[in-house]
C-alpha cells in the first residue's frame, strides 16, 4: 500500500470533522427557511407567490455577503499558512468592519428601488403591497445575518466549524419557535401574517450574533492596529479574489429572476411551487453548501504551503462525496415526490406542480453539485476568474437558455425538463474544466497572486 491509498482514510475522516458540523448548521438554517415558506403556505397561495418573488433579490444580497466571505477566508487562510498570524488578525476586523458596511447600503438601496424591482419582476400591485409589508422586516433579517455570516468565516478560516454548525442549530430552532406565533398569533394576540416570518428570523439571527460576539471577544483573532495600512495594502488583492467570487454570487441571482419571470408566464401557482422548489433545492443541497464552506480554508492554506499533492486528494474525494450522495437523496425524493409537496404545499394546484418540479430536479443537483465544488475551489486555489466564468457558463449558457426553451416547449414540465438538463451539462462541463486545470504542473504561488 502507498503512502498515498494509506493517507485517504484519514483523509476522508478530517473532512468530515470539518463538514458534518457546517452541514448539520446548514441543514437547519436551511430547513427553517423551507418552514417558513411551509408556513406561508398556510396562509395561501397569494402570500406564498409574494415571498417567492422576494428570492431573487434574497439571493442577490446572499450573493455579495458569500463573495466578500469567501475572499476573507481565503486570505486569511493563506496567511496562516504562510506564519503570518498578525496579518490574518487584522484581516479579522477589517471583514466585520467593512462587511456591515457594505450590506447595510445594499440593503437600503433594494429598500429604494422595491417597487420597480418588483415590478419587473412581473407581480402586480396585489402582490406588492403584500411584499412591502414583508420587505422592511426581511432585509433587517437579511443585514443581521450577513453580520453572523462574517463571523461565521472568521471561524472556519481558523479551522472551526463546530461553533458557526451549532450557532446555525441554534438560530434555527429559535425561528422554528417564533414562526407560528408570530405568524399567526396565539390566543388574544394577533398574527402579523407574512411580515411574521420575516420577524422571526430577524429575532433569531440577532441572538445568534450576541453568541458569536461574546465567543469572538475570547479569541486573539481581531487586531485593532495597523487596519488602515492593511486595508490599503490587501485591497488590491481582496478585490482580485471578491471581485470575480461577488460576480459568481450575483449571478445565481440574477439567473433566478430571469427564471422566475419565465415562471411567472405559467400563472401564480406555478410561482408559489417554484417557490417552495427553490427553497427545496437549497435545503437538499446542504452537504455541497457545508463542503463549499469547510473545504476552501482547507484548500487555502494548502494553496499557502504549495502542498498541491493534497489539493488533488481533497477534490478527488470531496467530489465523489457529492455524486454519490446528491444522487442518492435526489432519486429518494424524486420517489417520494408526491408525499413531500402533500406535506409542503395548501393547495392542490401547488402541489401537483411541486411533485412534478421535485421529480425532475432533484436528481439532478448531483452534477450541480459538482459545479459548485469545482467553483468554489476555484477562488481558495488562485483561479478566480475562471470560477467566475464557470459560474457564468452554468446560468447562461446552460441553465436558462434549457429553462427557457423547455416551458416555451412544454409549460411547466418542459421548464422542469430543461432546468435539470441544464444542470447535467453544467456538472460534466465543471468536471472537464477541473480535470484540465489540476492535470497541469503548477508552482507555488506567492500568497498576494491572483490567478494561478
């Protein structure tokens, strides 16, 4: 036996110390999402289409949030792995500082321009006054959120995944609690409705970030000297890394309101399920989310020491993690379709429509999957435009032009059809890229390079 074949046993056994605590968080985050929108449903099909719209621009602001995350924990994980503590703490503070910053005039501006978003999005004024009750509440939620998610990296790129998947439980349950009694009340007290949910999670993500700050002030990861040097020193390549991985981000949004608008041509119904599709889709994903989390500050500090030996060992198996069990879940519900729109769903409609959504869908998040891993790699390895172009390929070139052919070709179960042909194209293409990319020789790359 080499020492290779010895090695990937306890290979395989760091990976999941490092994921199964993100994806247990991610599960549950996740999953209260898909309870809320369960909730929602309740209420009717009208609410449950309002916040369907709000995805897309929920998405966008997640988007900008895991882009900076991402160029934060990749540089700090490369400092680390170059000896550099005293850098990797300055680029602690400077995360949070400029992070809260940057999301808190994202989220005012899409308070701004609502009603014209909205607009284009193809709801009508029924639908948006019941957003704007919703809008306010949600985008608290959304800022006070993006602060965890900040912190929540400062933690992995330091090697901790236990605390963010256990502060993610914790949020969850919090928001599982509130949801009922905020949306519908209990005894004399009314229900505030669809605006409930939103309150919910803004409650929940807020007791989540005193936790993480009272942790966060044990540890010697902040610096409070030398942020305006280090800000104008790792700028440049902060943004190399940012810059192409927001780009990256923004485009799943910005591929979810093109798609949404083609939904929207198919009638409200079709737009609630898709809804609670979406929500489903993120939720099933949540192994390949918590890989996209734990294994990039593992791949970065790799990419730090040079060690590409163990970079090529990390992808083979994270990638055979994903296939196998992506498709596995996705042919379980594809089975069990008809039972979890009856248990998601109010109305018969939706149901239906949800039942045939997960049938084709869901199996095929093995190879979207794969694109995500490749991606995400991408920006911890030094390739951040080509993660960003591969990002781009899979939304443009392969998911919305198949999503839009097949409902102009068969309605809704032709747009069903094509969104996982899409996402099939997209695998294979992610995995010829990655096996071209890691096939070539490389050289240690300095620790401010850009592409590699």
């Amino acid at each position: 036996m080499t020492a290779t074949d010895s090695s990937r046993p306890a290979l395989g056994r760091v990976l999941w110390r490092q994921t199964w605590p993100m994806a247990i968080g991610v599960l549950a985050l996740l999953g209260f999402q898909l309870v809320d929108s369960a909730f929602i449903a309740r209420l009717g099909t009208a609410p449950l289409a309002a916040q369907s719209f709000t995805f897309p621009l929920s998405f966008l602001i997640i988007g900008v949030q895991v882009g900076m995350g991402i160029a934060i924990a990749a540089l700090i994980s490369r400092a680390m792995g170059a000896g550099e503590a005293l850098q990797a703490r300055r680029l602690g503070s400077l995360v949070l500082l400029v992070g809260m910053s940057v999301m808190a005039c994202l989220t005012l501006l899409l308070w701004a321009l609502q009603t014209p978003i909205f607009t284009r999005l193809g709801a009508d004024a029924a639908t948006r006054e019941l957003i704007r009750g919703y809008w306010a509440p949600q985008l608290l939620a959304a800022w006070v959120g993006a602060l965890l998610y900040f912190g929540y990296s400062l933690f992995r790129a330091h090697g901790d995944t236990r605390l963010p998947g256990k502060l993610m439980v914790m949020t969850s349950f919090i928001n599982l609690l509130l949801d009922p009694l905020l949306i519908f009340g209990l005894g004399p007290w009314p229900g505030l409705g669809l605006p409930g949910a939103a309150w919910a999670t803004t409650i929940a993500f807020a007791v989540g970030a005193v936790v993480l700050g009272q942790r966060l002030s044990r540890t010697d990861w902040l610096a409070r000297r030398g942020l305006s040097a280090e800000l104008r020193r790792s700028a440049p390549v902060f943004a190399g890394i940012a810059g192409p991985a927001m780009i990256s981000q923004l485009m799943p949004p910005l591929a979810a309101m093109l798609a949404i608008s083609t939904v929207a041509a198919l009638g409200e119904s079709a737009v609630a399920a898709w809804g609670l599709a979406s929500r489903l889709e993120t939720l099933s994903l949540m192994v390949v989310l918590a890989m996209t989390m734990s294994l990039p500050p593992w791949l970065g500090r790799c990419y730090g020491g040079g060690d590409w030996a163990q970079i090529h060992r990390l992808m083979r198996l994270a990638l055979r993690v994903v296939v196998v069990w992506q498709l596995a879940l996705g042919l379980l519900m594809a089975l069990a379709s008809s039972g979890v729109a009856q248990l998601l769903a109010g109305s018969p409609e939706v149901r239906d429509e949800l039942a045939l959504l997960i049938r084709f869908l869901l199996p095929s998040y093995a190879a979207l999957g794969v694109c995500m891993i490749v991606v995400s790699a991408g920006n911890a390895l030094g390739w951040p435009m080509r993660a960003m172009l591969m990002s781009g390929a899979r939304l443009f070139a392969f998911y919305l032009p198949c999503l839009w052919l097949g409902s102009r070709l068969g309605g809704l179960t032709g747009l069903a059809a094509g969104a996982a042909l899409g996402n099939l194209m997209a695998g294979v293409a992610s995995w010829l890229v990655l096996r071209r990319i890691l096939a070539s020789p490389h050289r240690r790359p300095a620790l401010s390079a850009g592409e590699g």
